[in-house]
C-alpha cells in the first residue's frame, strides 16, 4: 500500500530535525557553573549600565560606573 503525503512529509520533518541537531560536549558541573557565572555578571552589567544611561544624579552615576568597572573586571577574571 501506497504512503500518502502527510506521513512523507512527517517522515521528512524528522529527519532534517535530526540532521539540525549538534551533539554539544558534555559540561563539567565547573564549567557550567562558570557559564552560569559569566551570564549572571552579564546580566548584571547590562541592568547597570541601563541605570546608568537614566541616571542623572551625579553620586549615583559614579556609583553606577564603578559597578561597571568592577563587573569588567570579574568578567576579565573569568
């Protein structure tokens, strides 16, 4: 019997899906917690220097911009 259209096309879907996939490394649980690290620094550095693009009273833009240099330099560090 004959295969019809859809079941082709479903077939075919699961196989590019398959070819899509990389087989990443797996992550030591160091290596991850240095990934996790490095976003959450990120991630803090981006909310800072949002802040600071608002801020307009002089101590808290002072404040502001050394958070960012210390956020560069654990970023450097990592």
């Amino acid at each position: 019997m004959a295969r019809g259209f859809e079941s082709k096309s479903v077939e075919f879907q699961q196989e590019e899906a398959a070819r899509g996939r990389t087989v990443k490394p797996a992550l030591t649980s160091e290596q991850k917690a240095r990934t996790a690290r490095r976003a959450t620094l990120e991630l803090a550095r981006i909310r800072a220097a949002e802040d600071l693009s608002r801020a307009t009273v002089p101590a808290h833009r002072r404040m502001l911009e050394q958070a960012i240099a210390a956020l560069d330099a654990q970023l450097g560090n990592l």
